[in-house]
C-alpha cells in the first residue's frame, strides 16, 4: 500500500509525505525526479514509525498518483490518500 499524507508544516508550508515505495526504488533518485518534474523541493527523511519517507513541499498528490500509475511502480487502487 502506498500512502499519501498533506500536512501542514510549523512555518505554515505544505509538505508531503509518501511511505510504501518498495526497497528496490531508490526514493533518492525518485525525489531529484519529482523535483525537476513539479518544480518543487524534496528529500528523503528517514522517520521512526516509516522508515525512509519521501517528503515533497507544496500539494502534489495528483502529479504524485499520476506518475507512479503510469510507471506501474503501484496500481490505482494501492493508492490511499491522507489530508485535505
């Protein structure tokens, strides 16, 4: 299952953490791809409860779904979004 959250951080931005990317991607190359691609900032930060986590800023759950449908990395309906 892959997870989607939109929260609102302390200095009152967006960010966006996504779990339930297998191992055998490498979020790293993933994030330096979603930066390029939705013009935004990202990294990946590694949470206690998670694991690694990929953390975008600004609301890109649709571009997010889209792409990783398109590059069969999950199908539709694995996709769970949280937030708003």
């Amino acid at each position: 299952m892959f997870r989607y959250r939109c929260e609102n951080s302390a200095e009152e931005r967006q960010e966006n953490p996504h779990q339930g990317i297998a191992d055998e991607y490498d979020k790293r190359k993933l994030v330096k791809h979603f930066k390029k691609q939705f013009a935004c900032n990202g990294t990946v930060i590694e949470h206690p409860e998670y694991g690694e986590v990929i953390q975008l800023q600004r609301d890109q759950r649709k571009n997010i779904c889209k792409f990783l449908v398109e590059v069969g990395i999950v199908k539709e309906e694995q996709l769970k979004i949280h937030g708003f």
